[in-house]
C-alpha cells in the first residue's frame, strides 16, 4: 500500500515512489475494446511487453471533492475509464510496433526517472 506523505482537508499527498499509478489508485478503469476489435487482437497473439514501457503516470493527489490530477492533466472527477472506439486494429498493432522498436530506450529513461 502506498504511504501518504501528508493528509489535509480530505486530500492525501503523495510524493515522488510513493504515488500509486493510475490503475493501481482506482482512479482508472482499464480501457474497455470494442468486441470485434478486441477478439481480433487476441487472435494476433501476445501484446508487445513494451507497450506502457514508455508511459509513467503518478496520482500526485486524491480527495473526496471533485478534482484529480495526472501529471499536469486535471479532470473533472476522481475516477473515470475508457472506451476505445471500433476500428482502431491498426493503430494498436502499430503500437505494439513502436513500442518494440522503443521499447528498450523506453525502459532506461523510465528506469531514471524512477530512480
């Protein structure tokens, strides 16, 4: 469990490794396929390892209220998901591309920035 560096008025502060991702937080669902785009993904085999290689993303706060953060990107609530729209089969298997030839590179710089 993540440790909250200080707590006030309903808001926990998180600092640096202790801030829980996104998923891990609760404040994001994992993104819901389209059925069609999603059985043909699963019939492509195994996802690229590296495809959030590249992603870092911290909950720097969470309160009761309505504001949350990622990063510098603010929202309008505290939990939220995602539906990815049919039709997107080669943009994902692109990403899986980019992220095998990234990915590498990918996981040295998140590896400094974590520490």
């Amino acid at each position: 469990m993540t440790e909250m560096s200080s707590e006030k008025q309903g808001i926990k502060l998180f600092r640096g490794r202790d801030a829980p991702g996104l998923l891990e937080s609760g404040t994001m669902r994992r993104p819901e396929f389209d059925a069609d785009d999603r059985a043909a993904l699963a019939a492509d085999g195994p996802r690229s390892p590296h495809l959030v290689t590249g992603t870092h993303d911290a909950v720097v706060y969470r309160g009761e209220g309505a504001d949350g953060v990622e990063v510098l990107e603010f929202r309008s609530c505290t939990s939220f998901g995602m539906k990815i729209p049919g039709g997107q089969l080669e943009r994902l298997r692109r990403a899986g591309q980019v992220a095998d030839e990234h990915g590498d590179d990918w996981a040295e710089r998140r590896a400094q920035i974590a520490g």
